[in-house]
C-alpha cells in the first residue's frame, strides 16, 4: 500500500478525475477528503467510496470558505500529506463572442482558486507532502476558441515550478498531472447525448497516436505516482497522460498512410 496512515485532499473529488483519484487513494491505504460543490454528486461519492472518507461541500473560489473548510478538515482528519488542487472548468471563450463574466469565471476557479487552495492547505500540511496540480494540454495545444482555458493551464504550469521552488525549503513537492481528452463529466456541456460523445471521442482520439481519450483512472494513477514515496526526489515536473498527442502529434491516424 503506497498511502498506508497518509491524508490526501482533493478539490473535485466528487467527480472525474478527482473522483478517480479519491478511490485509488483509498485502495492505497490513505484516509480521503474530497470537496465538490453539487451535494448530489457529492453524496453519491461519500457512498460509493466507503470509509476513510470526508466530504465537504466547497466552491473553491471563495477563498475564506476554503481556508474554513481545510482547517475543519484537518482537525477531523489530521494534517495533510497530499493535496490534489483538481477542481477546474472548462469552457470556450471565443474572440468576439465572450463576456468578461465568462472570462473572469474560468480565471478565478483555473487559476485564482488554485493558487488559493494551496495557500489555504499550507498550514495544515506536513513537512515533506506533496501537492499536485492539473494542468492541460491545452497550455501546449493553441486551440481556437479556448483562450481563458489555456491561459489558466499554462499559468497552472508555471505555478507549479514557482511553488515547487517555494516549498522545497519545507520538503514539499509540487508536481503536476497533464491530461489530454479524458472521459468525464466536463465534457457533457459540449457533447450531451450518445452520438455526440462517440462523435467527440472520435475527434479528440484521433488526435493522438494512440489514438483514444484518457480515462479518469489513467490520470489518478499519474497522481499516485506523485502522491507517493516512489515520486520522493521529484519536483517541478509535469506528467502529460494524452497519447503522445502533444508530444508526437505526426502520429495521429491523420497523418498514417493507411
Ligand atoms: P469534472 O467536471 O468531472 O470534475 C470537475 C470537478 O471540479 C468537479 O468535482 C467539480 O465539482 C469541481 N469544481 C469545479 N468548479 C468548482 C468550484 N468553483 N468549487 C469547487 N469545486 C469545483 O471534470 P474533470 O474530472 O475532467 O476535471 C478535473 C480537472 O481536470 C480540471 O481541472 C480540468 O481542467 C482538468 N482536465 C480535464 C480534462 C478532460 O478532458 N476531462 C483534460 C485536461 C484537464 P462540482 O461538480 O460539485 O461543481
């Protein structure tokens, strides 16, 4: 067991990737807390997860809650020694068809709220810890229409090395997890029937050599790796889970003869 007597938070862990990750956790021996804002996904969490588990309802753009809630956390947990700042949105923002509302709502929860949950984490977390972030590939990918998206991934990417830096004195380090498409919840909005997730799945697996979208389980392993004492001399990087998509995008299957 590679968590055996740690505590992991999880911003988002009623859901996707975070949702994923709280379970592998758990199956690694760690005792889980996972924040979400819908109580509905929330409870069916708690329930699906069994014990070992906390939940707290949290959005994590209000950042005096957040500090709360990680301070109640702690004190019914103990301090953390993993902290996995996944929660995120996602969302296009188009050049002429976006409003500042739009805009600002994808900075505070990508971005804004990422740095302010590690802050709101840092008191309560051991010497030692590990704290994980999620990025995108889309910090890499120049996508049309997802500007706000990308800017907060490839701001996350930096902030991963500046913090990585900043905790090294306290032996504290700060990795990230980098997903390319991967089958969750975020993409409902964009693809809400059947056909239209078969026809996206399509679309974004074929952009990688592998030729498919990530699972959530895929990610949460990467995370794993960083939550870990396998990852123990390992800070300021990133693990990219997209099928070489970013990195050897010539092998997509539009580019094979035949
Ligand atoms: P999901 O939609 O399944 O999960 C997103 C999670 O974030 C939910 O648990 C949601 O909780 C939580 N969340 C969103 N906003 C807030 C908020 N303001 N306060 C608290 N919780 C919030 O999507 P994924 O699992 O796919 O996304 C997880 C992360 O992975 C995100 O950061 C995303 O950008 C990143 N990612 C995902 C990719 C993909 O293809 N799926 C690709 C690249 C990166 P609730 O539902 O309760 O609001």
């Amino acid at each position: 067991m590679r968590l055996q007597n740690k505590v992991a938070l999880i911003t988002g862990g009623n859901s996707g990737i975070g949702l994923a990750t709280a379970k592998i956790f758990l199956d690694e021996g760690a005792k889980v807390i996972i924040t979400g804002r819908n109580p509905e996904t929330l409870a069916a969490a708690e329930k699906a997860l069994g014990s070992n588990v906390l939940t707290l309802k949290l959005d994590v753009t209000d950042v005096a809650a957040t500090e709360r809630a990680f301070a109640e956390a702690a004190a019914k947990f103990g301090k953390f020694d993993v902290l996995f700042a996944n929660a995120g949105i996602g969302g296009a923002t188009p050049l002429g068809g976006t409003s500042l509302e739009q805009f600002n709502a994808i900075i505070s929860t990508n971005l804004t709220a990422v740095f302010f949950t590690v802050q709101s984490a840092l008191p309560h977390l051991n010497d030692g810890g590990s704290v994980i972030l999620n990025g995108s590939v889309h910090a890499v990918l120049g996508a049309p229409g997802w500007s706000a998206y990308a800017a907060t991934k490839g701001a996350v990417r930096a902030m991963t090395r500046n913090m990585a830096s900043e905790l090294a004195p306290r032996g504290i380090r700060v990795n990230q997890v980098t997903p390319g498409g991967t089958k969750t919840p975020i993409w409902q909005p964009m693809a809400s029937t059947a056909d239209a997730m078969s026809a996206l799945e399509a679309r974004l697996g074929g952009m990688s050599p592998l030729g498919r979208m990530s699972e959530a389980e895929e990610i949460a392993k990467a995370a794993l790796y960083f939550a870990s004492s396998d990852s123990a001399n390992v800070t300021g990087i990133e693990i990219v889970v997209d099928g070489g998509a970013t990195s050897a995008p010539s092998g997509a299957k539009i580019f094979r003869a035949g």
